[in-house]
C-alpha cells in the first residue's frame, strides 16, 4: 500500500509576548538553530510531507534569513491576528496552489522544537488507520471526512481548582494534555475554521474546531518532551532536550 502523503501547516505569525523577548520566538536560536528550523526538520525528513506551509506575519524581519538557510523550500502565505486564522488562510493558500480537500494536512507549532519522527509516525499511522476502518471498535465509517487526531499526552499530576487558593481537586482520568501535530483532511478542517470564524468563535486548537463540528478525533500517545516553548523556563529545557539528542543520548 502507498504510504499517505500530507501537507505540513505551520502557523508562525505569532509574537510570543509571553516570553517577552523583542524578537518572536520561533525565531529565537536554541542549539545553533532557529526555533523554527528544529520544528521543521522532523518534516523535511519524512518523505510523506508534499510540502510545507507557513503562514508568516506580513513585517516579519526575521523569517528571510531563516528561509534562506533551510534545507528545503516552504510554500508560504501572510498570517492572521490569531493562531486560528493562520491555519485558515495557510489551508486557503493550499488549495489555490494546487492542493485538494480531501488530502491529509499535518498542522504542528513552530514553537514545539522537539516533535520527533516517532511521534509523527505513531500519529499518522492511527489516523489513517482509523478512517480507513482499520480498527474493529472504531464507530467512524471508512472514508469519513472528519477522520483525524492529535499527539496528546494523558495528565499525570493531581490537579486543582482556584486562583490563589485550593477550591477543589480535579478528576484527572480522561484528561490529556494537548499537542502538535494535528492532523485533518484539508477541506473538513478549512471548513471547520471558517464556520468558526463566522461564528465569531476562537478554537484554541484545530481538534477543537473540529469537535464543533461533531467531530471526535483521536487521541495518539506522543511524548512528554514534545513541548510547547512559553517561557524562558520551557526554552531552557528544550535546549537541553535537543542538546542530549544532539551528543547521540536520550530523552
């Protein structure tokens, strides 16, 4: 069976003002690269990426010399004010240049440097599984257009309600903590996002836009390394995460 092929979709407009650094941080160099750069680079290396899109901020100063230095060459298009309309005008782009809206689209954080081929694998694998019916329990007929998932990491630690006071402790079973990539048929998560849009409502991420449309996608193991850099804390262990692999070790 051919190996399905997909489009990465990574929304990279963003600022970062919560690490409070003058310039965004997916541009910020972590271990002799730009943030960004690591986050592609599991891409570049799967030959079941078609191409990679990148929504950029139209002023963005920064992202020629990072595009001048990459590996491959990324299709990209000017982003919006949020992550959602990044993602929405990226799909929009994609399919004006030739993409369809029945093919599979990846889209992952420029700020998760450490997704590993592994994970995409795992990820992708379950997915197209899924919709082909590959699973006896699964109740999502084959070839449905709201087939997909998401990397997702189930929460380990006990977890509280309140602001600067204990108000109660949560549940934690059946609670996972979110991740990148997500992965969608282009056309059913472009609709999802338009429809969002008019509604005047803001999903965090694509899975929950998705869920608005009934939608109930899968929720494949990834990793706990694969994080979501905020603050200069997160940077700091992303660095030593990509340091170790760097040197041949593990995480």
């Amino acid at each position: 069976m051919t190996p399905p092929r997909y489009w990465l979709v990574m929304p990279a407009a963003g600022r970062g003002k919560r690490l409070g650094s003058e310039t965004p941080k997916q541009f910020l160099t972590v271990v002799g690269r730009p943030m960004l750069a690591w986050a592609l680079q599991p891409f570049f290396d799967d030959p079941r990426c078609a191409g990679v899109m990148l929504a950029i901020a139209s002023d963005d100063a920064d992202w020629p010399a990072v595009r001048s230095a990459l590996p491959r060459p990324v299709l990209e298009t000017v982003g919006g004010l949020e992550r959602s309309d990044s993602v929405r005008l990226a799909l929009q782009s994609l399919l004006a240049r030739g993409a369809q809206a029945t093919d599979w689209v990846l889209v992952h954080d420029a700020a998760r440097p450490c997704v590993s081929n592994a994970e995409i694998d795992a990820l992708v694998d379950a997915v197209v599984a899924h919709a082909e019916g590959g699973s006896p329990s699964d109740d999502l007929p084959s070839g449905d257009a709201r087939a997909g998932g998401l990397l997702a990491v189930p929460l380990a630690d006990t977890l509280k309600r309140g602001r600067s006071r204990s108000e109660a402790t949560v549940p934690r079973e059946g609670l996972w903590r979110a991740l990148t990539p997500q992965m969608f048929r282009l056309g059913a998560l472009l609709q999802a996002l338009q429809q969002a849009a008019s509604a005047g409502r803001k999903p965090t991420d694509e899975a929950q836009a998705m869920e608005w449309q009934g939608s109930e996608p899968l929720l494949v193991g990834g990793d706990s390394t694969n994080i979501k850099v905020t603050t200069f804390a997160d940077l700091r262990l992303v660095e030593g995460i990509l340091q170790a692999r760097s040197q041949g070790e593990s995480p």
